[in-house]
C-alpha cells in the first residue's frame, strides 16, 4: 500500500516536472511486480479449493442451522472450521 502510495505522488511530481522520470519507473515497477506476486499468490490458492457440486450440498435445517449461524460459543469454539462445513450436512 506504501509502494503505492509513493509511486502515485511521484508520478505526479514528475507531471508537475518537480522530479525526473527515473524516480518514477523505479516504485511503478515494484508496484507492478508486488501486484504480480498477489495475483499469483490468489491463482494458487483457488487451485487449492475443492470444487463444490451444488446438488451434493444440503443445508441443515432449523435450529442446528441458527445454532451454527447465530450462537457465538459455537462460533468461537469452531474458528478453525470453514463456514460451509459448519451449515452444512456431511
């Protein structure tokens, strides 16, 4: 975000010509390069993700599905659990 931030100012130093071009491709391309790195980052943890077929998933019913959803000691001693395991029937 920092990164960010600096290459935006001196770009616009470089438009008001307060500094040189230089400075300005030099954080624009360590930007680009850490945008890069999240993408792929994101890339790899889709891949990660099971593919869920909608008509295998069934939701719980009445109260164990507000008990997962609204009863905060549930959700405090399941954090760890991902949302989709806990509404629904395995």
């Amino acid at each position: 975000m920092w990164a960010l931030a600096i290459a935006t100012i001196l770009g616009y130093m470089h438009y008001f010509n307060i500094c040189s071009l230089i400075f300005v491709i030099v954080p624009a391309t360590v930007v680009l390069l850490m945008q890069a790195i999240v993408i792929f980052e994101y890339g790899r943890k889709i891949q990660k993700v099971k593919q869920i077929r909608k008509d295998k998933v069934k939701l719980k019913r009445g109260k164990d599905l507000v008990y997962a959803l609204f009863d905060t000691k549930y959700y405090l001693s399941t954090l760890d659990v991902p949302l989709l395991k806990k509404l629904t029937i395995e």
